[in-house]
C-alpha cells in the first residue's frame, strides 16, 4: 500500500470486489473485480493474481486472464463508451503492477465473438 507504482489503484475512486455484469455479443458476463477505479478520465479494471513465480512480461499472462479483463472492458465500455479502460493484474508476487495493453484486449475479445 505504501508503494506508490499503485497509488493509482488505491486512490480515489476506487471500489473493491465490484460486480460486473452484462452482454458481449450473446454471452452473458457476470464477474466480479478486486478493485474498479473509476475517475472523470479513465476506468480502471485491477485485479489481483496470486501465480508464482508472476510472469515477467504481459505475453507470458495466460489467455484466460487477458480474455477475462478483455470481457470486463467490453461491459464496461458500454457503460463508458467515451472514456479510456484500462485493465491492470497486480501480481502479488512480487509485488508488480502489469497493464494489459489495447491490442491484446482487443484479439482476445474478437475470440471470445467468435
């Protein structure tokens, strides 16, 4: 809590265990985050993975985990579609804070429609 690489996850705006709910395509996502940080610039999804040894790089995240936040951005998308959503693992290994870039989100989604 005291390092401030995630200050931005425990600062204002920030809701733990928040629900997510809603439609992508025809599937139903029903989830909950560990923490949904929402600020008049951005939406902010984290949550919290406990893998050990917590991978080095964001291509060593599995797909479950990147298809799972990618579902999560896409909800959350239609609730703001107008502002940024980012979505963060915070590797409790470590401790490491990991951004899932645009692009990965974006493949993942398109599977998961498919």
């Amino acid at each position: 809590l005291e390092d401030s690489q995630f200050d931005i996850v425990f600062g204002p705006g920030g809701r733990a265990e928040a629900p997510i709910v809603g439609k992508v395509g025809q599937n139903l996502i029903n989830g909950r985050v560990d923490r949904l940080v929402i600020t008049s610039g951005e939406i902010l999804i984290v949550d919290y993975k406990t893998d050990r040894p917590a991978p080095d790089d964001v291509a060593d995240v599995g797909e479950a985990y990147i298809a799972q936040m990618a579902a999560y951005r896409a909800v959350l998308s239609q609730a703001w579609p107008n502002r940024p959503i980012r979505c963060l693992l915070v590797w409790t290994d470590g401790p490491r804070l990991m951004e899932i870039p645009a692009p990965a989100l974006d493949k993942a989604i398109k599977a998961v429609l498919a």
